[in-house]
C-alpha cells in the first residue's frame, strides 16, 4: 500500500469510535485473510500474545473502553520488558566485551601448562611456591579440625 493511501486511511479511521474501529480491524483482517499480496510483517511473539488476549475480549462482549484499557496496560508491561531485555543483552555484551579483553575463559584449551595455577585457576606470584592444585580449599570454620564428628570434639 502506497503511503499517500495509508495516510489517508489513518486520518478517516481516527475520527471515529472504538467499536467503529474494531469492525474496520476485522474487516481489514477479512479482506487480508482473502486478498493479501504479500505476508503480514513479522511481529512479536509478545504482539501475537496481545492480539489474542484483545481478540478473546472482543469474543466475550467486553466494552471497547475497557479493552482500550486493557492494551494500554499490557503495552506498558511490554514495555518494561522490552527495557529488562535491553538492560540484559548490555549486561551480557559487557560480560563477553570484558572475558575477551582479559584474554578468554580459562579453559583447558587456552590454558598452559607451562605456568602452574592456584586452586582458583589463577597463576600464583612470581617467586611464590606452587600450590597443590588438587587440593580443597581449607574451611573457614574451625570444624576441619574434629576427628571424629560426634564423638563431642565440635567446636562451636
């Protein structure tokens, strides 16, 4: 459709009423669904979701007032989605940008045996001695030292 017959459309549409404008949505829907040249542009799953959620109201004889309302809220929700999926692609870009500045994961592909490694997969000091890298880390609580648990030995 050209834009000058788009335009047009839009400025007669807007002049009327909701329930006006939903017979025109599925009147437009019915001449699509029958004469459509080319598909319908691709849309969201959350779109979709939408559409069926105002579609099922329309079914149910629910106000256009109130399902106005209705897609006036889930627009917003869509929108906070929208920003919670843009802040987690940034942060998950940042994450990737800065692994590849530090040289990659510690994988055993990447790593080299020539320079030993301490239990968190980090060389140790220059000069330092090398840690036995099999090992588990020693505990925080002074439970490590009991020798037999139950036996009354627990410290607390």
């Amino acid at each position: 459709m050209n834009e000058h017959l788009r335009d047009r459309i839009l400025r007669k549409v807007e002049s009327l009423s909701d329930e006006r404008g939903y017979q025109i949505l599925d009147y437009v829907e019915f001449l699509e669904s029958r004469y459509a040249e080319r598909p319908t542009p691709g849309t969201t799953s959350f779109t979709r979701f939408a559409e069926a959620v105002e579609d099922r109201l329309r079914a149910g004889k629910v106000s256009a007032t109130t399902i106005a309302e209705a897609m006036n809220l889930m627009n917003r929700a869509a929108n906070v989605l929208n920003g919670a999926l843009a802040a987690g692609r940034s942060l998950t870009n940042d994450i990737v940008t800065a692994s590849r500045a530090s040289g990659g994961p510690q994988g055993s592909a990447t790593h080299s045996s020539a320079a030993p490694s301490g239990p968190d997969g980090l060389a140790p000091p220059s000069g330092a001695a090398p840690t036995n890298v099999g090992a588990a880390p020693e505990a925080s609580s002074p439970a490590h030292d009991t020798k037999m648990p139950g036996s009354g030995e627990e410290k607390l």
